[in-house]
C-alpha cells in the first residue's frame, strides 16, 4: 500500500503548496509560517489528548501515541529544527517567486534525495533513475539561464532561486531523516508527527518573538488568513499518509520522494489558474524536464 498512500500525499501536497501561496503572498513571512504550523500541531492536539486521557482508545482507534524516551524526542526537536530552516527558506522565496516557478524547483528535491538515499541507505538507482538525476540537473540550469535572459524582473529573482533550491536540500536531508526514523529507530508515524509538529510551533513562536522584538527591526504588516486553516489540515493529511508509506519496510526513499514532488503539477496548475500567472516557455520546458525527470526516477 505505500506506493498509493505516496501518490494520495501528492496531491494533497499540491493543494498544501497552494494554499501556503494564498496565505504568505503580500503578508509577513514568520508570523505567516508560524500561524499555519499551529494550525497543524492543533489538529493533533486531540490525538494527543486522546493518547493521554484514554490509551486503551486511543490504541483501540489505532490513534495511539505512546510516551517516548527522552532519546526519540531529542531526534524529533532536530528534525523540526531542520524542517523548520527548510520552510523558511521555501515561504521566503515562494512569497517573492510566482508559484509556477517556485514549486517545480521545490520538485527537485527528489535529486537530493536520491544522492542520500545512495550514500546513506544503500540504495542504488537504475540507469534509468541517473538519467532523471541528469534531466533534473539540466531544468537546473535552464532555469539559470532563462533567469539571467529573462529581463529585470526575472534576472531579480535568482537569489529567491537558490533559497527555494536550498529549502529542496534541507528537505531531501529531512527526508532521509524520515527514513531513519521510521525504518531504522522504529518510531511509528503518529509518534513522529505528533510531536513533530508541536515542536515545529513552538521553534517558530520563538523566532517571531525573537525577530519582531530585535533593535532596528521593521515589521511587515501581518494578516490572519483562512488559508493558513487550510495549510495546517492539508500538511497534517499529506505527511499523514506520507509517513505511513515510507514506514513500510519495502519503502525505497528515493521513489517515495520522486512520486511525492509530483504535487508540482497540481500546484503549477493550480497557480496557472487561480493566481493568473502568466506560464512562459521559460516555466514550462524546465517544468517538462523536472517531471520527465521523475517519472525515470521511478523505474
């Protein structure tokens, strides 16, 4: 079943993708993330309350989150600091970036991944799988080039590039993590994104403290959005069924991960049609790469 349940996190992941575009586009970045990852750590306080009060009926819902030693939470904190350097950098260059560039360059995180998955884990990728690797690294650079010949306005935006290209390495570094957790430690996926998640929040609170309380600071305007709602329940439902998946003894890592970044093309339509971005060949051939890139990558 993990092969469905990655496909089913796609495209949940896509509709994630496009609502964190609606909430952070034009409103204060931290606060932004902050507020949608509350939103997400609240839809697994009732788990939580639940596994507390009641563990008999938690474990009877298969809902159950066990106590923990104090070693599996130290592991977790680290993967929510890692995750949470990875989304800044991703909320940073998606507020600057239109989603049809930002999200397929977020897809190749899939590249990195793979590369861990080999020195890591083991795994060795087909032929076919390298030469994903090598079409990916080509919409790479095509994106470079059509960003320095693509005018002011693109030209502008190459740091916002590499931001996004970044938060896709400390993702594919995340994901390995996962793995680790899962398949090596044992933890289940409810522990881990129980806790995760809470954690996250709290990283999070404490950056915005720090950051809007600095000297010389300069405060963007922040907004409360019915989005961020939709950020959080769709994050908890995608890496819900994402965990689970990658659980599975057989799971590979880079195959779970090539499948889950095609989410590119339910957010690239998906901001194609509700944010009128104008697609260009420059967005679509690298796009074509990135997606030809993945499908090798899962054979």
């Amino acid at each position: 079943m993990w092969m469905p349940l990655t496909c089913l996190s796609a495209l949940l992941l896509g509709c994630y993708d496009i609502s964190k575009k609606k909430a952070v586009d034009g409103n204060a970045i931290l606060p932004t993330l902050f507020f949608s990852t509350l939103a997400a750590a609240l839809a697994m306080a009732p788990i939580l309350l639940l596994s507390a009060l009641d563990p008999g009926l938690a474990k009877a819902w298969h809902l159950a989150i066990p106590p923990q030693p104090a070693a599996a939470h130290v592991l977790i904190l680290l993967k929510s600091i890692l995750v949470g350097c990875s989304w800044i950098l991703s909320y940073i260059a998606l507020k600057h970036l239109p989603i049809t560039v930002a999200t397929p360059l977020r897809a190749t995180g899939p590249l990195f991944t793979v590369i861990g998955a080999v020195a890591a884990f083991g795994e060795r990728p087909t032929a076919a799988q390298w030469a994903g690797i090598a079409l990916i690294l080509a919409a790479y650079l095509a994106y470079s080039a059509g960003a320095r010949k693509g005018g002011r306005k693109e030209g502008s935006a190459w740091p916002y590039m590499l931001m996004m290209i970044g938060a896709a390495l400390m993702g594919a570094l995340s994901s390995g993590f996962d793995k680790y957790l899962l398949q090596r430690r044992g933890l289940p996926p409810l522990v881990v994104l129980g806790y995760f998640l809470p954690y996250l929040a709290g990283l999070l609170g404490v950056a915005v403290l720090l950051f809007r309380s600095s000297p010389g600071s300069r405060a963007t305007p922040f907004r409360l959005r019915p989005a961020m709602a939709l950020v959080g329940l769709f994050l908890v439902a995608a890496d819900s069924l994402y965990m689970s998946a990658l659980s599975h003894p057989e799971a590979r890592l880079a195959v779970v991960s090539a499948i889950r970044r095609a989410n590119v093309l339910v957010s690239f339509t998906g901001g194609a049609w509700l944010f009128r971005e104008h697609v260009t060949a420059f967005r679509l051939l690298p796009l074509g790469g990135i997606l030809l890139g993945l499908i090798l990558l899962l054979f």
